[in-house]
C-alpha cells in the first residue's frame, strides 16, 4: 500500500469518535503511515474535516482535471458526507487525493474546504510553477458549484480561468 492511500471508513469512523467523545483525534489519523502530516483542515465552525499528505497534493497541483464528488452512504452518523477530491496522475490514472468530513452541504462549508484546499495546492508554486489545474469536474450539488464560483470571483481570481463542469453520470443518475 501507498504511503498517500488511506481507508476512508476508517477515518470517517475515527473521526466520527473524535467529535461524538469530544477529544483530540489521535495521531495516528493526523498522520501517513511513514508519519507524514495528513490531517490538513479542522474546522469546528463548518463542520469540516479534510485529509491530504503533501504527496497528493502535490499530484492536484500537477494535474489538469479535478474531480469532486461526495457520498453519503460511507459518511458515519456525525457527518452530512465523505467528500473526496481526485486529480488525473500523468500517465492518465484517477487518484483520490484529498478527502474531507463534513457535517453539512452548504455554500460555506464547501468554500471552508476549497479555499484550504487551493492554499494548500499553492504552497508548491515557488517548486512547481503555478497549479496546472484548468478544469473541476463535480456532482450536480449546487452548494459546491457555488462555492467555487464565489471563490473564483473574489478570493481566488488567479484561478477563475477554471472551467467548473457537471458530471454525465452524476446527470443521468438525476433523470
């Protein structure tokens, strides 16, 4: 196994005793199997919990489609969805590369995690260049396109050349 692989019911459920008992979450989910930084956002405000090692979020700057899509179905009974976002590796493969929490589907909550999450991919620039990113592909949930667009608008106008598309099967699953 990957050192960036995890198991996303495991962190939903660990997560989930993390906010039911009202404790530190334990290092073990902080952190990569060689012990590399992974908890990458808590935010109690929105109800939002993300995970990423630097690996993978280095592959999201190198990439140049994004795919966000959440379930509710693994979510544990303390959060609304697992989120997860996914970039292209260059040989064309789709990796899951950052994963979130969260407690409730709307606009802020969505902009709380995008927003860490664009910050988090920018810290490569000085390395890499800037983020090779230039389209979002996502479910239909309007909460998140929002979200994006809004950011793209005011805080984050370096990446409104971004085009932000719909799912074909997430459309289909909609008729």
């Amino acid at each position: 196994m990957y050192h960036w692989m995890i198991q996303p019911l495991a962190i939903t459920n660990a997560a989930s005793r993390y906010r039911e008992l009202d404790t530190l979450l334990p290092q073990k989910y902080k952190t990569t199997i060689c012990g590399k930084a992974f908890l990458m956002h808590d935010n109690p405000e929105t109800g939002t919990v993300a995970f990423a090692s630097d690996g993978t979020l280095c592959l999201l700057h190198q990439s140049s489609t994004w795919k966000l899509d959440g379930t509710f179905k693994s979510a544990s009974r303390s959060f609304q969805q697992a989120y997860s976002i996914h970039g292209e590796h260059h040989k064309g493969e789709t990796i899951p590369a950052a994963h979130a929490l969260m407690k409730q589907k709307k606009t802020k909550a969505y902009k709380d995690l995008f927003a860490v999450l664009f910050l988090s991919v920018e810290q490569f620039n000085d390395e890499l260049g800037l983020p090779k990113v230039k389209r979002i592909l996502l479910d239909f949930e309007w909460s998140a396109i929002k979200a994006l667009r809004q950011l793209f608008a005011k805080d984050f106008k370096r990446f409104n050349h971004i085009i932000i598309s719909g799912c074909r099967f997430h459309y289909s699953q909609g008729r």
